[in-house]
C-alpha cells in the first residue's frame, strides 16, 4: 500500500482506487489503516470513524486529502504574506533609491530569506526597464 501511494506517477484519484481496491481485497486490519495513516502524516481522529464504522481506505485518503489541502492553503497564506511584504519592501527601497545590495539586505533581514529567495523577489517586483 505505501508504494501505491508513494508512487509520484500515479495522480491521486488513481493512487487512491488502487490502495482502497488493495485494502477490500485484502481485508486490510483497521491497525495497517492507521499505520498508513500515521506514514502519510495525517491527523485523524481513528476512534470516531471506527465507532460510525466507516473507516477503510476510502476515509483516510478523504481524510489526508483533508489534511493535505489545510496545510496548502496555511502556506499558501504565509507564501502570499511574505511576497506582500517582499513587494513592499522592494518598492519602498526602489522609491528612496536604495541599491539593489541595499535592498536584498533588507529583504533577507526582514524577512529572513536566503539570498536566492530575497533575488526571486527582486527579479519578480524590481523595476522594469522599458
């Protein structure tokens, strides 16, 4: 079941057929279950689903993709908060004529980016020459 879902050429809804298919078949145990949840990372409350009997491989990968979709849209939010804040930055420090050093300095600072991150930046809000 792991190589099934740890196979990065197969799309999610085609890993996910193969893995509950496999689970039925086999009459995978509610433990392996957990495991597999427990490998993925996924929080998932196991007692409540057990208790309402609907727990098989269907659920956990409803419930990872659940997860999974909270974590992006989490970083999706910080991502769009420190590019905000990057814009910001290059733009001021362009407006007060800072040099391009100057002002990576500051993004790496205050942002605390790498140096090759705080250069994306500058490439995405720098001025551009016409």
């Amino acid at each position: 079941m792991m190589r099934i879902i740890l196979d990065k050429n197969l799309p999610g809804y085609e890993a996910r057929k193969k893995v509950t298919d496999y689970a039925r078949e086999n009459k995978v145990d509610q433990s392996v279950l957990m495991t597999v949840a427990g490998a993925a990372n996924c929080k998932i409350d196991y007692f409540a689903l057990s208790r309402k009997g609907e727990f098989d491989m269907c659920t956990l990968f409803d419930e990872i993709a659940k997860e999974s979709e909270k974590k992006g849209k989490a970083e999706g939010k910080e991502e769009g908060k420190t590019e905000g804040e990057a814009k910001g930055i290059i733009e001021t420090g362009l407006d007060f004529g800072l040099s391009e050093h100057d002002i990576l300095e500051r993004l790496q600072k205050k942002l605390n980016l790498p140096l090759q991150a705080a250069q994306e930046y500058i490439k995405m809000f720098g001025r551009q020459t016409v």
